[in-house]
C-alpha cells in the first residue's frame, strides 16, 4: 500500500459568485470539460475515453479501475487509499455491475468524443465519471495529459485526479502532479471554493497544471461563469473532424510552412494572421477529406480549385501535400513567384457562367471569396453530381450585387446580427442547390470563422435537370429582386460595387458581356486593385469635412474646459455621436466619401490628430495630456518615428480659437511653415 500523502484534501482558495446557481455551477464546470482551451490558451481542447453515469450507491473502486485500465493509464502518483484519504471515498465493492469482461464494449461504445452533455442534467444521486486527455497546442513538445473526473451532483464537488502511461517515457520532465477539486456553495455568501492535494507552490514551474494557475486563472473564471444564466457549454469549433488530429496535424504544418514563409512574406498583409490563418484552414479541409476518403472507401486523394485564392497559400499547403488542384484569382501576389511548381495559380476573373464548371474536380474552395461566395455552391451542384464545396463567407455579397440586410427576411425572423443573417443566407443557397449542408466554426485569427461545407446530395443523380431549374428560379428570383431595389431605394453601395471595371480577363471570355451568364448583371471586380483612402478625397471636401466637425464638437452642450501648458484656458469642447455628424452633411457629399475612402467615421479616425473616435463617438484629441493617443492600438514598425516628428502642420495651432495647449517644444506638429520638416522618403521594398 502506498504511504499516505495527507489526511485531507487541503483548502486554497474561494471566489464569491453572487447571483449563481446550481445549474449555472454546472455549466461553469461543464465548459472547462469540454473547452479548457478558452481558458488555457496552451490547450487545444479535450478527448473523452470514458464517459458515464452512476448511481451514488452504485459507483465501485473496481469500476474505476476497470475503466482506467481499459483506457491504457494508471494513477499517477497517487492510489486509492490515498485518494480516500483526500476525501474522495467510493463503493468498495468487487461485485460491481460492470468487469473487465463486460467493459470493453462499453469503452469502445462511448469513447472518441470531444465533448460531454452539461453537468446540470444529472439527478441529484447521480455522479458522472468521465476519463478525459487535455490535449495541447504543441503536441511535438508536451504530451497529452489523461485525468479521472469524477463530479458528484449531491455533494456539488468536481475530483480531478491525475493518469499517466504505465511504462512510457514522456516528452517533458515533470513534478508530482496534484489532486484537485472544486465545490460549490449555494448558502449565502454563494462561493466555489478550491482545494488541492498540496499547497506546495514552489514546484510549480514542473507541473502540468500548476496550483498558481488553478487558483489564480481557472477558480475566478469559474466563478464568473457560473454567474451567467445563459452558456453554451457545448463543443462549437472544430465539430467535424478529431480535435487531436487537428492539433497534430496543424503544428506540424505550421513549423513544415507557416513559420518559414511567415519569415520571408513579401506582402502587406499581415504575416501572423493570414499566413497561420491558412495554415489552419488547410489542417482542417486535409482531415476533413481524409474522413471523407474513409467513409467512401477512396484511396486517391480529393483534387479542388481554390476560386479567389488570394496569396495562394493555401493552394500551395494543399497541393504540396498531394492533393491535385490549383487556384484562380482576379490578381496576382507578389507571394505567386516564392512558390515551386506543384503550386498551380492563374490570373483571372471569374463569372458565373456555363463555362465556369469544373467537371474534373472534387472540391470547389471559396476562402473569403467575396462576390463569388454565394456562387460557391451553385458552381459545385453544376459541376458534377460528385462535386462537394467548402466556403467560409467574409464580405457580405449576393449574387448580383452587395447583401441587402433588409429583403427576403426568412420567415420574419429577428436576427441579433448582421453576421448570423448573411451565413443564414449562404447556408440556404447551398440546401437550395441540394446539398446537405454542415456548418462548423474553425479556429482562426479571424471574426469570420463559420464555414459551410456541401458534400452529399438531397437528391438522386436522375433529379439533377429538375433541381437545376429550381435553383436558376431563385437565383433570377434574387437577382431580379436585387435590382428594383437598388433602383428604388437609390442603394448607393450597391451600385458602387456593381460597377466593376471591365478591365479583366475572364475564365470564360469576355468579363461583363451578359451573354450566357447566370446572372446578367454580375460584373467581376477590377485586376487592379482601387485604393480607397483619405488621400483621394478632393481638398476642399476634406477641410469642410473637417471643419464642420470640429465646430459641432466644439460648440455643443457638454463642453469640456481644460488649462493648456502655458496655464491658459483650452476649450476641448465635447462628445457628439458619429451618426449625428453624419447629418451635418447632404447625400452627395456623403456619397462621394463613401466612395473613395468608406465614409465620414473613416475620414474621422484618420485625422486622428484632430479628432478621438471611439464607442461610435467623435471628440476632439486632447493634448492637454502627457500621452494624447494614450489606449490607441500602436502599429508595430521599424520606424523611427522621432524621424517624423514636426513633419505636419498642427491644426489646433492654425485652426482652434484656443491656438494649440501645448507650446512648440512639447507638440509633435509644426506650429507654423517655418517649423515644418521634409517626411522621410518610403524605401521600396
């Protein structure tokens, strides 16, 4: 028998949770099984071996050993004795139900889930036991970490108790590993309280979850969860394929493409966002398609077109892992020339035509394919009866124009955001063109992150003529639809997107002609790239703009006075709403910002040495403070911006009636043409 550790499991911490429940509890504990990596950003989720429910009575030592042992671990570090010595105390009874005869049908019927049902549901003589891995981010440095849960509804306490390997030497050296538990208090004051096997902090840095962290990070999210009434508490991301494959998979493409390319990434774009962006977007469709290969009994691997590939990246991961396939977009990246052979990308624009069909291939990819995103679908269901798509919307576009949040509300409904109604839109585009559609969210640096995915039919092969002419119905339907009300409503966004330069190749001719298109008035977007910013605004527009603003700022009602630097009075004046600046200025003056630079809130935050826009408010910058820009997001640069220090005019200085409340010393900006130093010239990289 191994010694005793401890006569008791031993308190270390309590967190007040006013306004909780017991089933809020619940689910507070519910989302650490089944999504620690929300809490713990070295985690990628949870993998489920054993799941069950027991009666109190009926729950056995032998049970539980049973189970262990059928999943490959042992205890680690601690026996039962022990941990009955901690307080966790069951049924010692070796005529238990179930035996290791008896067990391996169970494991193998409930095991391989990433995710368990709420604690709430369980009875109050019940306990639910689960064997679960906490699975990392980092799989080729740390390895899983198995551990018994044990969460006993009368008693309001969740065990967590450590496993391990029998016999197998582990990637990292650690310390002993703690015995856990949290407990909740419904008498007032309402409190989940934290107790551990040790309060031994200084060995910390060697455990696999640490006592600091437990009760620093994990006991107080805890809490604030469990004091909202309303969770998800179920798996919502990477629903369709295994989460440890992905984590696997996903750090093994980041180091073999994501890490080198992000080195040499010769785009503007961000290099952290949409490099790993596609490398994880490509671990996910090569599961996906390994799963489907399995189920379909397929040997060769799937071949695709990715329609606006953008950088191409993801084409080129997918292709440089053997699958067939290429990408097409309207303009070509600078990042197109880095890439061998076996990566396929073409120059041109796409129309949705008969002769935009890609009969030879498996799968059509739209990765935030803007105004062919809806198209998506459609090009698969026409391309072949075995072709399947995979579309992870962005922009909001129909098929002819950009999406109209206010026609064709489905069923009346209310949706809390414009996001959720247009995927609702895309989502029915593809049941429209017959396909069972699945929706997962991936994991992304990225607020867009649902995708769609098509790959089994509604219909048989001898339907399709039917279905084609249902779904030509409703594009005509939309489209027609689309234009009257672009037309009555004087939709100035709309028609600004609809009129694409013609200037572009197309995959079928001639971009623009109409002839033979699906829908007419679909134009492609421009090959060249159309800046859209403040320094395309005419002059005078722009100083009107500007000026307006500032004397509405300045002259309404809650106006601030502050003491500039020399000790005189500065009016800062107030705090008006960006949609009441709107209304100082006519529609064609609005039309024409919107036009070059996306509208006045854009103009505003780029004048940002005027004006200070946040929470949909416009206030005038305050240099009356040490730091004037203090809380504004600070680009990341090689700059030396003591370099562009008095490289502009100050505008309070010419303008404010006030001057500027800093003196020439201490202000960044010229007071006067005789301050005023040449910028820096931009290298050319």
């Amino acid at each position: 028998m191994a010694t005793k550790i401890s006569s008791d499991i031993q308190y270390l911490a309590t967190e007040e949770t006013q306004g909780s429940t017991v089933d809020s509890y619940c689910n507070s504990m519910t989302i650490w099984l089944n999504k620690p990596h929300v809490v713990n950003r070295r985690l990628c989720g949870s993998r489920f071996n054993y799941v069950n429910i027991f009666k109190k009575h009926n729950l056995s030592q032998h049970t539980l050993v049973c189970a262990i042992e059928k999943c490959g671990y042992v205890l680690n570090g601690f026996s039962f004795q022990q941990l009955e010595s901690l307080g966790l105390s069951v049924i010692d009874n070796q005529s238990d139900s179930y035996s290791m005869e008896t067990l391996p049908t169970m494991i193998e019927m409930l095991s391989a889930t990433d995710s368990v049902a709420s604690l709430n549901k369980l009875n109050d003589d019940e306990v639910a036991v689960y064997i679960r891995q906490l699975l990392p981010k980092q799989p080729e440095r740390h390895d899983n970490l198995p551990e018994l849960v044990i969460f006993d509804k009368s008693q309001m306490s969740c065990w967590f108790v450590p496993l391990k390997y029998p016999n197998v030497t582990t990637k990292e050296t650690t310390s002993e590993e703690i015995v856990y538990k949290f407990t909740y208090d419904e008498e007032p004051p309402k409190r989940i309280s934290l107790s551990s096997s040790s309060q031994d902090f200084s060995v910390d840095s060697l455990r696999r979850i640490s006592i600091t962290w437990l009760k620093n990070i994990l006991l107080k999210k805890l809490a604030r969860w469990s004091e909202q009434q309303c969770l998800n508490t179920d798996l919502t991301s990477l629903c369709l394929v295994s989460l440890e494959a992905y984590s696997e998979l996903y750090s093994e493409l980041k180091n073999k493409y994501g890490i080198p390319l992000a080195k040499i990434w010769p785009e503007k774009t961000s290099a952290q966002k949409y490099v790993f962006e596609d490398v994880a977007i490509a671990t996910y469709l090569l599961l996906l398609w390994e799963e489907d290969r399995k189920k379909k009994g397929l040997t060769n691997k799937q071949s695709f077109v990715d329609l606006g590939c953008g950088n191409g990246l993801l084409v080129h991961i997918l292709a440089s892992e053997g699958h067939p396939g290429y990408g097409i977009d309207v303009r070509k990246r600078k990042i197109w020339d880095l890439y061998g052979p076996e990566t396929i990308l073409k120059e041109k624009a796409i129309t949705p035509s008969a002769e935009s069909t890609f009969p030879d291939s498996d799968w059509l990819i739209g990765n935030h394919s803007d105004e062919l995103t809806p198209w998506i679908p459609v090009m698969a269901a026409r391309s072949s009866y075995k072709c399947s798509y995979f579309v992870l919307p962005c922009c909001f576009w129909d098929f002819n124009t950009k999406f109209d949040f206010c026609h064709n509300t489905k069923n009346g409904k209310d949706y809390v955001g414009k996001y959720r109604h247009y995927l609702d839109f895309v989502k029915n585009v593809g049941e429209k063109c017959g396909f069972h559609v699945e929706e997962d969210t991936l994991r992304i640096p990225s607020t867009k992150r649902v995708c769609f995915i098509g790959k089994d039919r509604t219909y048989s092969l001898s339907e399709d003529s039917i279905v084609d002419q249902c779904r030509q119905m409703y594009i005509t339907s939309r489209c027609s639809d689309n234009v009257t009300m672009a037309t009555n409503n004087d939709n100035i966004e709309s028609k600004h997107d609809i009129n694409h330069s013609d200037s572009t190749e197309n995959v079928n001719g001639d971009a623009g002609d109409g002839k033979d298109q699906w829908a007419p008035q679909f134009k492609p977007r421009s090959q060249t790239e159309v800046t859209r910013n403040c320094v395309a605004i005419r002059k005078e527009i722009k100083e009107k703009v500007i000026r307006d603003v500032f004397d509405c700022v300045l002259n309404c009602d809650n106006n601030e006075i502050k003491t500039s630097y020399n000790g005189s009075v500065w009016r800062k004046g107030g705090k008006i709403k960006v949609s009441d600046a709107v209304k100082l200025f006519d529609t064609e003056l609005l039309k024409e910002l919107k036009c070059e630079c996306g509208g006045l809130q854009t103009l505003l935050r780029n004048s940002c040495h005027i004006f200070q826009v946040s929470g949909g408010n416009v206030e005038l910058r305050d240099f009356t403070l040490t730091d004037p820009f203090e809380g504004r997001k600070k680009k990341t640069s090689d700059k030396d911006l003591s370099d562009y220090v008095k490289t502009t005019l100050c505008w309070f200085y010419d303008n404010h009636p006030d001057g500027c409340p800093r003196d020439s010393v201490s202000c960044l900006y010229a007071h006067g043409m005789t301050e005023l130093r040449p910028r820096p010239v931009k290298q050319k990289t």
